[in-house]
C-alpha cells in the first residue's frame, strides 16, 4: 500500500493511554470546537498528536514537492529559446525554491526540525509529488508544466489556504499568489508556440500535453474511496474539498482553455455530461501511480540523486555558516565579559 498515514491508533494509543485524562479530554473538547468553529490552530496551542503528525506528513510531502519540483524545470534553464523566457523560468524556479522554505519553515513550527526533514527525502522515506519523476523531454514540456502542473497544483493548493493549522494556511496564501502567475506564463508561452510556431513545434506541445495530461490527473491523489488519510484531514480542515472534487474540477476548468490553445486532450472518453453539469472522463491508470509512487517512475533515482549531490555538495557552506554562528557567539561572550 503506498501510505505511511498516521490514522490509526497506534499500539501505546490502544493500550493504557487510551484511557484519557480529565484534562487532556478538556483540551480535546476545546481544539473540536475551535476547529468546528473555523478558527485557526496556532503553533503554541495544544493538538491533539495524530493532527500533529498528519501536518507534518503533509507540510513536507509538499515541501520536498517543491524542492524536487525544481528540477524537470531547472533541466531547461540553460537552453531556454530566448532571453525573456530564460529570466521567466530562472524566476520560476527560484520561486519554487521559495515556496520549499516557507514550506519547511511551517513543518518546523510543529517541532520536527529541517534537518529530520530532509534525511527522510535524502533516505527515500518521505515522499514528494509523482508529477516530478516524469521527464521534461522538450520545450513545450516546461510550457506544459507550467499550465496543467502548476494549474493542478492552483486547484489543489487554493483550499489550502482555508487550512485550520495556521502558519501552513498563511504560507500557501503567498505562495498561491506565485504559482498564480506560473500557470499564466505557462499558458502564454504555450499559446505563442500554438499561434506563431511552426507545424513540427505545435506537434511538440501536443506531445507534451499528451505525455503530461494523466500523471496531471493523478497529481490530486487517489480517489476518495481509496484515500486512506481524507477523513481525518476533513475532519481536522486540514483538507477542504476531496482529491476527486478537485480532480473534477481541474479537468472542467482545463478542457476550455485546451480548446483555445489548439490541442486535445489525450482523451477518448472525455464528453461533457449535461446531467451532472461536468465533463466526464476516461479511468485513470492507478497502476502507474503506485508504481510512481513505490519509486519506479521513470526519473525517480535520478530526482533523489540530484537532491543528495546538492545536499552533499553545499556541505561546506553549512559548515561556513556555523564556523561564523560559532565566532559571533565568541565575541559577544567577550563583549559581555
Ligand atoms: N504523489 O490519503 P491520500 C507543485 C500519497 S507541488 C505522491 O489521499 P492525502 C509544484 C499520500 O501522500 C505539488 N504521493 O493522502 C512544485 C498518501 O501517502 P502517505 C504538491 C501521493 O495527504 C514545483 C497516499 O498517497 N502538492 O505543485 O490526504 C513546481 C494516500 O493518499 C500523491 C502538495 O503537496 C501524489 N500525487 O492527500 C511546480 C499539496 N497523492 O503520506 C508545481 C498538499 C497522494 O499516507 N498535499 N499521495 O504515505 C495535499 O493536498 C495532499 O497531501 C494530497 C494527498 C492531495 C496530495
């Protein structure tokens, strides 16, 4: 199964700890009714520790994401077509960098520190988004990236900003502002491609999308029936709207703007259906996300290598930075003398 949820009860929750104080039943009591009333759960505040732990399993799922989300794209930068597109996905890029440390930042104010964090990415223990093991083959694909990646993402990242652990929904509320206008570059440059690119270019986007569009769908999870960890989340606000919620509204929102861009979605099934105002679409090949996920897509080692080069690589600089930190204390302990 791929899960590492923290849903159950765990052997010491089942056993004598189950019977619960007066107090921490009281503390309960008050965190259900803050959450029923809307309001947000700060970092100092008492939570119960399966929300806790869900938190942090979902903060840095989404921060590695982030990170590891850098690279299909960062593979581009040097041979963007023009100067404006090269300063485009060097600001692009950086942002997504950004949004691993506010990310991080977050996780880290629920008491795991960044660098428990990042052994678990560095040791394959943590997982990140299965849209980042598929390889960026052409230009048109950091273009796609940009609209149906960044747009899933959008889809799914906007309700997060309701989220009730407070400095996660404040984190997302700017980084939902960037990615915002990652989705609009992506778009733009795929539309110029589209209008003014040769034949052997607009068959290099539809390529792309077709390469692109299902890993997309699979982005926002699995579907509800099989989502070990939704009900907790619903309940606790940590989620708002379901994968499969999302995943349909993602596909409304996308077939339109496929339509104006000029490519089809590689779909045969996808038909509006009038009765449920929606458009339907074919089954999605959850064999493959399993796969993806287990670590068998087809960039995988090449992902987590690149992230363990990078660590290893800036090793001098972390130990620069606590060389220094360790002569500012000397002085000031000289100073105070
Ligand atoms: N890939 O019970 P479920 C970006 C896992 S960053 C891999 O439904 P949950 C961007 C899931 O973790 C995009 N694993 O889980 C960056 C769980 O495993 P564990 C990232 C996945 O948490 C740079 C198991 O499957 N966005 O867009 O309730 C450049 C069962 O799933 C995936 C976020 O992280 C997947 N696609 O719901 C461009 C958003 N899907 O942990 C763009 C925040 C599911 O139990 N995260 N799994 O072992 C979320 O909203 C939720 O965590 C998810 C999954 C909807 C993703």
């Amino acid at each position: 199964m791929y899960t590492q949820a923290m849903d159950s009860l765990s052997p010491a929750e089942t056993g004598p700890r189950a019977v619960r104080s007066l107090q921490e039943q009281e503390l309960q009591a008050r965190f259900d009714a803050r959450i029923d009333a809307g309001e947000f759960i700060e970092a100092k505040d008492w939570m119960p520790e399966h929300y806790r732990k869900t938190l942090v399993r979902q903060i840095s799922q989404h921060a590695h994401s982030e990170i590891v989300g850098m690279l299909p794209e960062g593979n581009w930068i040097t041979r963007a077509p023009t100067l404006k597109r090269k300063a485009i996905l060097l600001a692009k890029v950086q942002d997504e960098g950004g949004h691993g440390l506010y990310l991080y930042a977050a996780a880290e104010t629920l008491g795991t520190s960044r660098d428990q964090l990042l052994d678990a990415l560095h040791t394959g223990r943590a997982k990140y988004s299965s849209i980042f093991n598929y390889p960026t083959l052409t230009w048109a694909d950091v273009g796609v990236i940009g609209w149906l990646v960044d747009g899933a993402a959008i889809m799914n990242q906007v309700p997060i900003c309701r989220c009730s652990y407070g400095p996660y929904a404040r984190a997302m509320v700017r980084i939902c502002r960037e990615e915002s206008f990652h989705q609009r570059q992506g778009y733009e440059s795929l539309l110029t491609l589209m209008t003014r690119g040769t034949q052997a270019q607009k068959d290099m986007v539809q390529d792309a999308v077709n390469r692109w569009w299902w890993p997309c769908l699979m982005m926002f999870g699995p579907p509800d029936d099989q989502s070990p960890n939704s009900a907790l989340s619903m309940k606790w606000g940590i989620k708002r709207v379901s994968n499969d919620e999302l995943r349909q509204k993602f596909v409304d929102a996308t077939v339109d703007q496929a339509r104006l861009l000029g490519v089809t979605l590689p779909d045969a099934d996808l038909r509006w259906n009038e009765e449920r105002q929606h458009w339907d679409f074919g089954a999605i090949d959850w064999d493959e996300f399993k796969r993806v996920v287990a670590g068998h897509g087809p960039c995988n080692h090449e992902r987590l290598q690149a992230r363990v080069q990078a660590w290893d690589d800036g090793a001098w600089v972390r130990e620069a930075a606590l060389a220094y930190a360790a002569k500012q204390a000397q002085a000031a302990m000289q100073e105070a003398a």
